[in-house]
C-alpha cells in the first residue's frame, strides 16, 4: 500500500485541514486487486465478486472524506468495509437458501463443463471448501482464511480483527479443528 | 501460544490436514480482473454511489413537485365560488319583502300577513289603479336566473320588508330586449307570498341597503301615507344617487305607479316610453306596464299609440285591453 499524501513540508495551515488525502479513483487503483482477492476468498463461490467490489467503493466512497489515518490504517479500514459488505452478503444468501431451499441454487454455482479440467478440480475444491467453511463461526473462519490463504501474520491479523494475538491463535485452533470435523462429515455423506 | 505452522505451507500433520490444505491452496487462487474489468467495477461503483445518494432518489420527486408547483401557479386559479345571485340578476323584486306599515307581519299596506295571499301586490295595485278593480294573482315561484335558491340578506333585514311587485311569469326573458340591465328571471306576482329573503349580488351590503331603504320608504309614502309626490320624490333620489343600482328596475315600476298616483302625465309617458325602448318584457311585470302605456296614450288621446302597445299582451290583460280600444273607437 502507497504512503498517504502528506501536506506540504514547511505549510503550517492554521487549523488542520480535515480533508481526507485520498480520492475514490485513487484508493481504488491502489487497493482494488487486494478488495477483490478478499471478497473471493472471504466471499466464497457463493458471492459475487464483482458485486461485491462494487459494494466496498460505494461505501468507500460515501465514508473517505471522513476517513482520518489516526484511526488505523486504509488497509485495515478497506478490509473491515469488505468483511462487512461479504457478511451482508452471506447473510441474504442464507435468507435465500432459507426461503427458497437448496444451496447449490441459492449459491448459483453451476459447474462450467466448458472449463479445462484442472479449473473444474480447482473449482469443486472451492465448493467443497467453503460448504465447509459458510457453516462454521465467521471469527474462526476468518481467522483462518486470513491465515492460510491470506498468509497473514498473527500480529497482522489481531490488528484487523482488533483482537490479541492469543485470541487470534485460540481462533485458528478452533477453526482447524472444525474445519477437518466438517469436511469429514461430506466424506461421510458423499 | 506459539505461532502455528500453515497447512498450506505444507505443515499439515495428517492424511485429513493436507486434504484440507489442498483444498485451502485450491481455493487461495484468485483470477485477478483485467484492467478493463477492473474500471468497470469502479464505474459501476460510482454509479451506484450516485443512485444510493440522498439527493438521487429524491431528485425526481423533488423535480415533479417542483413542476406541480411551477404548473400550479401557471394554471389559472379557479374562480371563486360564486357568490349567490346578484340583486342585478335577480332583482330585489323578486325577493324583497317590505312590511310596508311596519307591523312586523310581511304585509303589505297596512294589511295582516295572513291576508297577504289576497292583498294585492303594488303591480296589482298598479293594474288596479289602471283597470279600476282590485286584482291578485297567485304567485309563482320561481328560482334565480342560475337555478339558485334566493339568500337572505342580512344587510337588508334592518329595513322595513317591502313587498314589491314581481313579473308575471310570461313577462320576463333573461335578454329581454331593451338596454337596460336585464332582468333577472320569470317572476310571479308576490301577492299570496309571505316574505321572501332578498338575493343580493357583488353591490356591497350598505349600497344595497340604502337603495332598499330609498325604495320601501316611497313605496310606504305611496301605499300607507298617500303622499305620491313625496313617493315621486324619493324615488328620483334614489335614482339621482343609485342610476345603476341593483333595485333600479324596481324604482322605475314604482315611480310609474306614484307618477300615475300623482297624476303627473308627461312624466309618465316619458317614463313609459323609456321603459319601452328598454322593453317592458325586461322589467318586473312588463305587461301591466305595457298596458298602462297604452292606457295612459289613449287618455292623451294618442290612440294610434295605444293601439299599437295593446298588440301582443297576454290574454289576462284582454278585457282591460278591450276598454282601450273602446276608449280609441269613440263615441
């Protein structure tokens, strides 16, 4: 991530300005591939992507002029702004599953025969994975995403989670173990 | 707590954690977006920032009514609700009623209310006076020119109620010919009527009263105090002061009646002749009216005048008509 833009060495304004550095455009230059991989990997197949994407700048962009860096860092704000939007996703896809049945159609992942076999392995491992991963408790399965796929640091994934690094081991346990308990009740039923 | 090995870094103990590692490095790949792809998803952000914003959603609303308003001041307003008929229109004729001697009943003339049905009205003492008999008529009701029921005038309730003499239904056309203000609607004699509330139109209320006051006042000096010139007199000053007044077709049929009272002729017939060319179908029993032109002509010895004015009254007017062409024919 880009440095912030800082004022001016020598300009000493009267009164701090309160305008945020960053624009929409180029925050979004900055930080859109890093929003995407997130809203893929914490979205599952299950969520549009590029809907998801959409969601985050929509909310980045009625939030930046009030963004202050002493509050924590883009990075951070921009992850917390996508868990949320892919939490309200996952959670009107569960209303739709619930109203409507059925997850393969809720999830509206239909298995593209077009695709070359090493994506159609690829993609069922996705499925099977994050079948797995949508009934688990969303701080493990972030904990673990962050950490196995996001290959993030403890430290790095406590300050995201705004939670201590312990807790942040405690949770990747937890997650693991249930993670393993639920891919094996698949073996079992297929 | 030490930090842990990531499975996808090939720290996965068993047959169940690498099986899960690969599923977790399957499903770590991420296809990035194009370029292009990736200015869509911006574009497409941006506009679903502009429709999310406040101002967006309420722009329309605020444009229609801001439209309805624009368009609302444009319209014309719509007129007031019409006031109810105008004594113009209407004629006080129709409607006024004067207790002439002032005893509260609605009678005319020093007569009790109850004898009202038979007493006659001042064109039926007009007609009396030019006939040699008493007569009456039933009265006929009759609305306002636009349907419209009469009102009470509040303005006028102060004044003596004054029961004016009222066309017969035949005698009166809305456009009845003439110049003068047109009549208001077929009128029946007021003979057998209690009181009538006045109708008033757009002459503010102290006007109207004043011309009501001028009007019962001579109708009271002719009737009650027959005193016909001082009636004469009244009634000129109402039409010196009130020359388009709403009472004014009623003071030009009771100053033919005081003027015949008074015995003055050429007043009359100058009179008369007015009201001629205005048309007497446009004033408040226009017939008699014509009849006492003719009437008055023959007297004067103008016969050819007379005879002509007896052409076209109406059959009840037959017999006093049949004593002008008489009264013509000589001896």
């Amino acid at each position: 991530m880009s440095a912030p833009v800082k004022p001016m060495e020598g300009v000493q304004p009267a009164v701090a300005p309160r305008v945020a550095p960053f624009t929409l455009d180029s925050v979004f230059r900055q930080h859109a591939s890093t929003v995407e991989r997130w809203a893929t990997r914490f979205g599952g197949p299950s969520v549009d992507r590029d809907d998801v994407v959409q969601e985050v700048f929509v909310v980045v962009s009625r939030r930046l002029p009030s963004f202050r860096e002493e509050t924590g860092s883009l990075t951070t704000w921009l992850y917390r702004i996508t868990r949320n939007v892919i939490r309200h996703h996952r959670r009107r896809l569960r209303w739709r599953r619930f109203l409507r049945g059925g997850a393969e159609e809720t999830a509206g992942h239909v298995p593209d025969a077009r695709l070359p076999s090493d994506a159609l392995e690829r993609e069922d491992a996705r499925r099977r994975l994050y079948a797995a991963l949508d009934g688990m408790n969303d701080r493990h399965r972030t904990a673990l995403i962050l950490f196995e796929m996001e290959q993030q640091t403890g430290e790095q994934i406590a300050e995201l989670m705004n939670a201590r690094v312990a807790t942040v081991w405690v949770w990747l346990h937890r997650a693991r173990a249930e993670l393993l308990e639920r891919l094996a009740k698949q073996e079992a039923a297929s | 707590m030490s930090a842990p090995s990531r499975w996808t870094d090939g720290a996965a103990n068993g047959p169940r954690e690498q099986a899960a590692a690969e599923l977790l490095r399957a499903a770590a790949e991420v296809s990035p977006s194009s370029p292009e792809q990736l200015a869509a998803l911006l574009q497409g952000a941006k506009a679903r920032a502009l429709l999310r914003s406040p101002w967006a959603w309420l722009k329309v609303p605020l444009l229609v009514s801001a439209a309805g308003g624009l368009l609302w001041l444009a319209l014309p307003r719509p007129e007031a609700p019409a006031p109810p008929p105008t004594a113009a229109k209407t004629n006080v004729d129709v409607n006024v009623d004067v207790d002439v001697d002032g005893d509260g009943d609605g009678d005319v003339a020093g007569q009790p209310a109850d004898a009202v049905e038979h007493a006659p009205s001042a064109v039926a003492q007009l007609e009396a006076l030019t006939l040699g008999g008493r007569e009456h008529r039933r009265p006929s009701t009759s609305l306002g020119e636009n349907g419209e029921t009469p009102v009470q005038n509040h303005a006028l309730s102060a004044a003596p109620r004054l029961r004016l003499p009222r066309a017969s239904a035949e005698g009166l056309g809305v456009n009845g010919g003439g110049t003068g203000p047109k009549s208001s609607q077929p009128l029946g004699l007021n003979g057998g009527e209690t009181a009538r509330p006045v109708t008033v139109g757009a002459a503010a209320p102290d006007t109207l009263a004043e011309e009501a006051r001028l009007l019962s006042l001579a109708l009271t000096q002719l009737r009650k105090g027959h005193d016909a010139p001082a009636a004469v007199q009244t009634l000129e000053e109402h039409r010196a002061r009130f020359p388009a007044g709403l009472l004014a077709r009623e003071v030009k049929v009771a100053l033919a009646e005081a003027l015949r009272a008074a015995g003055r002729t050429e007043a009359l017939l100058t009179l008369l002749a007015q009201l001629e060319a205005e048309g007497f179908s446009t004033y408040p029993r226009g017939a008699a009216l014509q009849l006492l032109f003719a009437q008055v002509s023959a007297e004067q010895g103008l016969c050819a005048a007379a005879l002509q004015l007896l052409d076209g009254l109406p059959a009840e007017h037959a017999s006093a008509a049949e004593d002008v062409r008489a009264r013509c024919a000589g001896p």
